[in-house]
C-alpha cells in the first residue's frame, strides 16, 4: 500500500484518478482505523467512515465537505499531514466531514476577480499570480457577492490571514455568494492552489 506514492508524477502526467491518493484516520494522529481514498466520495458513512480524526494527502489537492453529496462548509487539503481537526480548519461551526472529491489543477496561470455586488457589479479586486493574505491592505474593503476564475485555482477566506470559512474557487463564474458556497458575502483573503505538477516547492514527502 506504501510502496506506490513514492513518485506518483512520473507515473502520470495528466491529472486524472490514480494521481490522487488520500488516507483518512478514524482518530487523532493517523490512528485508529483507515480509509483510503483515489477518487470522489459523497458519503463517507456509507463507505464505513465513521469520523474524521486525521487526514494524509499523499498526492493531492482535494475538498472535503461538511455534508453529504458535497454540500456545506468546505476544506481544503493539500498534500501534507493533517493531524487533527484544528490543522485543517479554525472554524468551529461544524466537526464533521461527510464527502471528498479531487481538486483539478491544470494551469499554471492565475487570475481571479472578485466583486462587490451580485452578477459582477460594484468595485471589484482583480488578482494575478499572487496570494493576497489581507484585501484591506489592497485597499479593498467591501463585501464579495460573485466571483469571475478567469485562470488557476484557489481557495478564499472569510477573514485575512486565511481564516474563517473557506470557498473553493475552479475556472468559471460565480454569480452571487450561494454558488460558492457562502452564508454572507464575505471575503477577506485569498491564495492560489498550487498542484504538485507544476509546483514542487513546499511538498510534503513522506519519510521511509
């Protein structure tokens, strides 16, 4: 079971299913019982995960969702260790994760605008190439009701410093704060999601 991470980009180049491995541990520090996943997972109940202690990414990203069928708050995993809950998320409305699925990372370009107002109106933030960890510093300090993804993908925050809900955000547009997830329109940081593909700086690598 170990002995196929090891160099898992020489094996394929395209992003596809067996480029994505993922361990989950029913307890704290990687103990307890574990499920292995290589694909998307809507209900991890179903598929005999009682609770969520731990998580390994050993070839990533991915998402992971506070409800079934992928729905609710979302998490963001990238390759690396995640020893317990407070490593993944500071946001305590919710200690349950129900379903997974792959984040597809196929560019390595980046540019995204978000806006103020629904349907891409009012003043907007447009970033390229950069993780911008406090929009007040940018001199932007309104709301976020949509999203334009012209580039890349990334994962934005209700407060600076990457605090607070997180919201996934692939390629496309999101018209109003329901389509990406959010109970408010509030975004305050922001940061790219950076594939191993095309970024090998800061990998986890699992020690032999």
């Amino acid at each position: 079971m170990a002995t196929d991470h090891q160099n898992p980009a020489s094996k394929q180049q395209q992003p596809g299913t067996s480029a994505f491995k993922l361990v989950i541990y029913e307890q704290e520090n990687f103990q307890g019982h574990c499920h292995e996943l290589t694909g998307p997972c809507n209900n991890l109940q179903e598929a005999g995960v009682e609770k969520v202690g731990s998580i390994l990414v050993l070839c990533g990203p991915w998402v992971g969702y506070e409800q079934a069928n992928c729905k609710g708050e979302q998490y963001v995993f990238e390759k690396g260790e995640y020893p317990r809950w407070d490593s993944w998320t500071n946001s305590r409305r919710s200690d349950t994760i129900v379903a997974f699925r792959p984040i597809k990372v196929d560019s390595q370009e980046h540019k995204i605008v978000l806006y103020e107002n629904p349907s891409f109106a009012g003043k907007k933030i447009e970033i390229i190439d950069d993780d911008v960890p406090s929009f007040h510093a940018h001199g932007y300090q309104e709301k976020v009701s949509s999203v334009r993804v012209q580039s890349g993908t990334w994962v934005g925050y209700q407060y600076p410093g990457y605090r607070g809900f997180q919201y996934l955000f692939e390629k496309g547009e999101y018209k109003d704060s329901a389509e990406f997830g959010a109970q408010i329109p509030q975004i305050q940081s922001v940061r790219r999601i950076r594939d191993m593909q095309w970024h090998q700086r800061g990998a986890f690598h699992p020690v032999n």
